[in-house]
C-alpha cells in the first residue's frame, strides 16, 4: 500500500520532469540590432534529465506574426512531440525567433541588419546556451511564408551552416511579381530591407537580385548544388506564391539541384502549414540520421 501511495504521487512528477517545454518570451542581447530580440524555444522531452546534444531547428514564422506564432497558432508542440513519440522524428530543439517585418533580409542602407543578427549572434548564443549538436548536419532552417523565404535565404546565403531546409508556402516571388505589386503593399512587406522606395523606383536592383531566391538558385555555383538539402511544400490553392513556388520547383529542376516539391490541397493558412510541419521536419530528420 506503502509503494502505490509513493508511486502515485512520484508518477506525475516524473512524468512532468519528462514533458516537452516551450518558453515564449526569451531574449538575446544583439548589438547589431542594437535592443533584446525575442525568441521562442522548445526543448524535447527528457532534456533537464539528460546530457546529450541535440539537433536544432530553427523555425521561421511569416509575416506580421511573432516568435509565438508556431506555438500558438500552428500548435507545434504538440505536433513535435507526437511525431518523436511516434519515431518519426529525433528529439530535437526548436529556435523560434521573433523577425519582425524584415523578410530576414539585411537592410539595403545598412540600417537594420537582421540576417547579420540570425548569423552573428543568435545562432551562437542558442549553442552556447543550450546542449546543440553544432556539427552542419545537425543544423536546419524551416519556415512559413515569409519565414519560408527566410529559410530558403539563408540555405542559399550560408550552406555552409545549414544541412537542410524546408520551405511551406514560401514567398518566392517572380521580378514581375515584384514590379507589378502595388506600392503600398509593398512598402508593407519590404520597406524594412529595402527601404522606402517611392513609386516609379526601380525595384529590381543589385541588392534585391542578392536575395531574390530565384536570383540566387539560377545563379548557385556548380559546387553548392548539392550542399543543402531541400523541400519545398505550396498548396494548390494558395493564390499569393504559388507561382513563385513552381517557377522555383522548375528552375531547381532545371538547374540539377536535388530537392522535394510537395504540392497538396489547400491555401495560405494555419490548417496548410500544421498538416504540412511533421512531413518538413522528417524530412529534415533524414539528416540527423
């Protein structure tokens, strides 16, 4: 009696210590950005207990939301641990850090420079801070919109970091795209990299054709064709980047460069990107095998 009483009180503490956790609102000093930038991390189950080193994810939230989006909206905990418990993916940690409205770009001026920040000093202090395996393969990028631009940005910038990406819905847009979208819209999305453009401006400059993605796939060097692994996932009916996203299935294609195109049904939306997160991140998962 002594030892189911003992038990049934330990029981929930134990299996307590063992949960998955998320923290929303956690800070890193930059002095690039020149304030505290937010992220949001998850730590797998079983990490206080353990020593090991995990793989890392960093995932990307699109524009307008924060570093809590994929907790709160695309319900990523959950859906994180169900696919470890299920074997279909390692225990990992997953960085979430709060971008703003930058696209993850630098800032055309030098003003803002955000991708210095994820490079410089966020991704640093994520492995000094917590148990990371730091080795490439280890690494990964994912996001949504455009966080799934800001994924395939920095694969494309950095392949030297980054073992595999994987991009739901990204904002690839086409050069006419980029002309024809009306002024105040995107003042809206690009004004923090590329400053404030007046109407009549040419957008299509040498700094944005160095973070156009299809810029910088048609023009990737023979040797890094094969350095990062990639997957790419639209819906159907996703009226805003599904062109983008073909024309970048294409080129790739093209071009020789290894990658998955995933094309299945539905739209620009939460309900897309929460179906789609599990099948990213074991693809991802390839990697750290």
């Amino acid at each position: 009696m002594f030892r189911l009483l003992v038990f049934c009180v330990l029981f929930p503490l134990i299996a307590a210590a063992q949960d998955s956790k998320v923290f929303e609102e956690l800070t890193v000093k930059s002095a690039i950005l020149k304030k505290d930038k937010k992220f949001a991390l998850y730590l797998p189950a079983g990490y206080e207990s353990s020593q090991r080193a995990y793989p890392v994810v960093y995932l990307l939230h699109g524009g307008g939301d924060t570093q809590t989006a994929w907790i709160q909206s695309g319900n990523m905990q959950h859906l994180v641990d169900e696919a470890i418990r299920a074997g279909k993916i390692p225990p990992m940690i997953v960085v979430m850090p709060d971008a703003e409205m930058t696209f993850y770009m630098n800032n055309a001026a030098g003003k803002y420079q955000y991708e210095d920040f994820f490079i410089k000093e966020l991704i640093p202090h994520i492995e000094k801070t917590y148990r990371c395996r730091t080795e490439k393969r280890f690494r990964a990028v994912a996001g949504l919109s455009m966080g799934g631009f800001g994924s395939l940005l920095y694969a494309l910038h950095h392949p030297d970091l980054f073992g595999s990406c994987a991009a739901l819905s990204a904002a690839v847009r086409t050069d006419q795209q980029i002309r024809e979208m009306p002024h105040p819209e995107y003042l809206r999305r690009y004004r923090s990299a590329m400053g404030e453009l007046k109407e009549g401006d040419n957008r299509i400059t040498d700094f944005w054709n160095q973070n156009s993605i299809l810029y910088l796939v048609k023009n990737l060097p023979e040797a890094q064709k094969k350095a990062v692994r990639f997957y790419l996932d639209c819906g159907d009916d996703d009226q805003l980047l599904y062109e983008g996203n073909a024309n970048l299935h294409t080129l790739m294609r093209n071009l020789n460069i290894p990658h998955e195109y995933r094309v299945r049904d539905g739209g620009h939306t939460w309900e897309y990107w929460r179906t789609g997160l599990p099948d990213a991140l074991a693809f991802i998962s390839q990697s750290f095998q």
